[in-house]
C-alpha cells in the first residue's frame, strides 16, 4: 500500500544476481593511509572532512540494492572514476526474488552488506548503525544538505538517523519538466491514433482502451500489478480518484486518517474492473504475475494502459526508448470520479528510511560516511547525474546540453552499464534542483535541454495537447501538508498496527482478484465478503498509529 523510492535499471529484462562485480582496488598511497581521498572527479579538492594530506585508502564496499538490476560493465567508467579518485571498489548484490524473504534471510543470518538501501524492517532489526554523529564529525557536505530536513530524515522510532534519503532534498530552481507519479496511463501511439482524447472519467478511459483493442487484438488491454511490496498499482487508485493525494493505504480528512478499503470509493473502482475484465479488456495474467513479468510486457510495446506511478514501469519504457518504439512509451492522465478534485500530483517529499545507510557489519564507518560526503560535493553530483564534460555533455555560455549523438547513448541501456552509475546513484543522497552556477541536477531537468531531446513523436504528442512538458498533463500541485506522506510512517514490526496491516494486504490479495475475476452477477456478494473480512480485522490500529504519527509530525516538524 506504500509509494517507495524509485528503484534501479532492470536487468535487461531479465533477473539478475549481482555478486559477480567487484571492481578492483587501486591506490596512490602507502599501506595504513587513514583516510579516503578528498579529490573531485576533476582532480580538485572538495570540501570533504579529509584534508589535502589524506591519501587514498583502497577498500571494497559491499552493497545491496533493494530493487531488480543489472550489474555494470567491469570497465564502467564512472565507477572506474570513483575507485581511482576515492580507492573504493563497489560489490553489489541487486535483488532477486521477494524483497520481505530477502530480508527475512540477511535478518536471521545477520548477513549483511557495507552498505544496505534502506527499509523499515532493516531498521526495527538493527541492522543500521546511527548516522547522525558521524555526520557531524566527518561529512560536512552531507550535514550541509540535510540540514534543513534533519527532524523529519531521523526515525521516528527511535530519533536516530540509520539512512540517509535519496530523494526530496532540493536547494535552488526546480522544474518539473517530466512526470513520476501516479495516473491512468495510455500509450502515445493509442492516443494519437484516438486523435488525442483527453480521458477524465474511468468510463473514458476504459472506451478508448475497448475501441482501440478492437482494432488491434492482440494488444493488452490493461493492467495492473499485485506482486510483493508493489501492490500500490492495484490498491492506490481508489484514493485518486476521489480527489486524495498519495498517502499510500489511508485516505486523510482535516488531519486524521482512515482506511479506504472498505469504503464506496474502492468498491466503485473494482466493480469497474470486474465489468471491463468480463469484456476481455484486462489481462488475465495481471493478478499472478510478477514484477519481472510485469516490465516484460510493458517493454514488448502491447500494453495499452495501467495505472501506476511511472517510476514503477521506467524500466520497461526504457528498454522500448532502446528499441525505437517511443510510440508505445506512455502520457498519463488524472481520472476522477464525477465531483472530485484532482490531486495526483505533488511536491516532491523526504523519502524517510529510503536511500543508503551503514549496517552494524561495516569494518570502517568512518571511512564509508567520508567515502559518501566526497559525493555529495557538487563535482562528483554532476558526474554522477550528467557524466563527464566532453563525452556525455556540452557547455555553451554556461549552460548544459547534450548532442543528438549524447543522448541517443543516453538512451541506451547497453551503453548505460558502460558508462553510468545508475544503480548505485539511485540510493545515493543526491543534489535535486540546481547547483550554484544555475544549471539543474540532470539533464532531464534542464527545459531547454528536456525540450531539445524529446523524440519527433514526443514532440508530436506535446503539440496536440497544447503542452510543453509530461508535467502538465496533471494539475500543479498545492502545498503538502506537514505531515504528508502517511505511507512514509513506520507501524512498526510485531506492533498491532503492522500486524492488522499485513491482515489488510492478506485479504486484498486474497479477494480482489476473486473480485475482479468473477461474473459480474457475482461481485456484490464477493465484496460483502471482503468488507466482512476488514470489519473482523483490527484495521482500526492502523488508523490510530497513523494518526499518533500525524499528530506527531504536526507537533515536532512544523517548526524550523
């Protein structure tokens, strides 16, 4: 039921284990040298605790990635970049399989890396080590960057900060230029065959799914994902819909949350899907598949809609960008039920607990905060995000761009693992916004340089709606409020509230594929069944720790 952070480069469509990469150690300096080199890509000094006189340290990190992924080349040149400039050598294991058995797993076993994407579960073990120290002693770009959201980046269990977050840290101008979020999404070649409709209600929507699949039967309809922690796609709709924004299982009114599962709202959505599944217009493989299964099918260009939050199925646009079909990438558009506003998207938010921390089995905690602050400077964040000057991106009067020939590589998984460090990247703390000379983190987030490398058919679609960017297809969004999100709140393991959580998911997978998948005289009595299933629970233990926490946030985040 939880939005999580944006996860790494699919493994080519196929699953991955990634323990095959260990980039060897180099160094410039004398055994027993205490610390890691303080030099930016460029070979300048950044403003790392190391000092001038500190020599490179050569060490191999270990680190797990909690998404699917593909290992990089033995020759990738950034990471071969940072193992030159910093000693450190990365070796890491992408999951495979069922993230919570995973865990299950390197919790019983005490088996863990250097350094772990961050989880809640993780934490409640005490797998991290606290960071908050450390940062202040040694990490002075990375005090620096969270100093304005320290309260909120700590647990709230415990008050500590075990993992420093990936995302929702911004300093300078911010463009939305492309969009991340969730929404009911078509493919552009659907929509301009459609003569660009602009669908608002699910009776829309689902219309130009039906006459679209009519004329192309061996497409997909639509679909949808039940699979592990990503859940979100078949649970979340009902909250848009009805005008709520993203806070995962609960919808909130004036503060104070409750559950939407058993409410109309949810009903009226499943009822839809039970009446276009019986039309054949969903993908009988949708409820069992997983998430590998999943992107393949989004990658094989047939599916015509979903919703989901496009960060969920990047992967598998990706591969489709690598294979010229960028007709079949995806517009989203906000449905609504008749009366609701929209509230889709939003101000990017602290992912709390999601990005890197430190677990209790690293040998050299200080070594791995300093080895993390020396990428936080604003050097080695434009290598990481943009590449190296020259090669994957221009300057011209100050300002960034790429070539057409720079970003059709860009595009390129292949040429990603070479030349990229996306994977580790993805969980690192990371510069958002601009930096000091007014150029955005990435290129995505340049406008001119997003414009620029839009494809004829990207363009094509922009101009048919009046549009400049994927941003405008959804409303601004207003201010969050200060709690926002409720998905980010921990109920905390063995506790009653995740207990009667994991009941909650129990029966959402166990009756609304039933749901869904019946004759449509059946429904009425299937969902009786499942509401009935919800009213036994103890879902109101969810409610009164989100609301504890709701409350919490209001009282200790709102001051500065």
């Amino acid at each position: 039921m939880v939005k999580q952070v944006k996860r790494h480069a699919l493994a080519a469509l196929v699953p991955v284990l990634a323990l095959g990469l260990t980039l060897s150690a180099c160094s410039n300096s004398k055994d027993g040298d205490a610390a890691n080199s303080s030099a930016s890509p460029n070979g300048s000094q950044t403003s790392s605790a190391a000092t001038k006189n500190d020599a490179i340290k050569p060490v191999t990190l270990s680190v797990f990635i909690g998404g699917p992924g593909q290992q990089p080349t033995p020759d990738n040149k950034i990471y071969k970049m940072i193992k030159d400039k910093t000693g450190v050598s990365l070796k890491m294991e992408f999951l495979v399989g069922d993230l919570q058995q995973k865990m299950g797993v390197m919790i019983a076993g005490g088996d863990y890396a250097d350094i772990m994407t961050g989880d809640d579960k993780l934490i409640a073990a005490g797998a991290f080590i606290p960071l908050e120290d450390l940062i202040d002693k040694y990490a002075p770009n990375l005090k620096k960057h969270y100093a304005a959201v320290l309260n909120q980046a700590k647990d709230p269990a415990s008050g500590h900060l075990y993992v420093l977050p990936a995302y929702g840290v911004f300093s300078g101008q911010v463009n939305d230029t492309t969009y991340g979020g969730p929404g009911f999404y078509l493919q552009k070649d659907v929509l301009k065959e459609m003569g660009y409709p602009t669908p608002k209600t699910l009776d829309d929507y689902f219309d130009i799914i039906a006459k679209y699949k009519a004329k192309h039967p061996d497409m997909i309809g639509f679909e949808t994902l039940s699979f592990d922690w990503r859940k979100f796609p078949l649970l979340n709709p009902p909250e848009h819909l009805a005008g709520y924004p993203n806070d995962g299982g609960v919808i909130v009114d004036n503060g104070k949350a409750q559950i939407f599962a058993d409410k109309d709202i949810a009903k009226t959505y499943y009822k839809k899907l039970n009446e276009i599944n019986a039309q054949g217009l969903m993908d009988k493989e949708a409820l069992v598949q997983n998430y590998d299964q999943y992107l393949a099918k989004i990658a094989s260009g047939r599916v015509i809609g979903m919703f989901d939050q496009q960060w969920n199925f990047g992967d598998g646009e990706n591969s489709l960008r690598s294979q010229g079909k960028f007709g079949s990438t995806y517009v989203g558009f906000p449905l609504l039920y008749p009366g609701a506003t929209e509230h889709y998207r939003d101000r990017p938010v602290l992912n709390i607990n999601r990005g890197f921390g430190i677990s209790t089995k690293a040998k050299d905690p200080v070594q791995i905060i300093k080895f993390l602050d020396t990428l936080m400077t604003e050097d080695w964040q434009k290598t990481l995000q943009w590449g190296i000057q020259g090669e994957d991106y221009e300057v011209k009067d100050g300002k960034f761009y790429r070539t057409p020939e720079q970003r059709a590589k860009a595009d390129d998984n292949t040429w990603k693992l070479a030349n990229k460090a996306d994977a580790f990247l993805g969980g690192l703390p990371k510069m958002q916004g601009s930096y000091s000379d007014g150029n955005a983190t990435d290129a995505g987030s340049q406008p001119q340089e997003f414009f620029d490398s839009l494809k004829p058919q990207d363009q094509e679609v922009l101009k048919a709606y009046n549009h400049k960017t994927w941003a405008e297809f959804f409303k601004s969004p207003v201010e969050n409020p200060i709690y926002y999100p409720a998905w980010s709140i921990d109920l905390v393991d063995g506790s009653p509230a995740k207990v009667a959580n994991q009941k909650m998911e129990d029966l959402a997978v166990k009756y609304l594929p039933k749901a869904i998948m019946v004759k449509p005289d059946d429904f009425d009595g299937v969902w009786k069944e499942y509401v009935d299933q919800i009213s036994k629970s103890n879902f109101k233990a969810i409610e009164d720790r989100i609301n504890e926490q709701i409350n919490w946030r209001i009282k200790n985040w709102s001051s500065k």
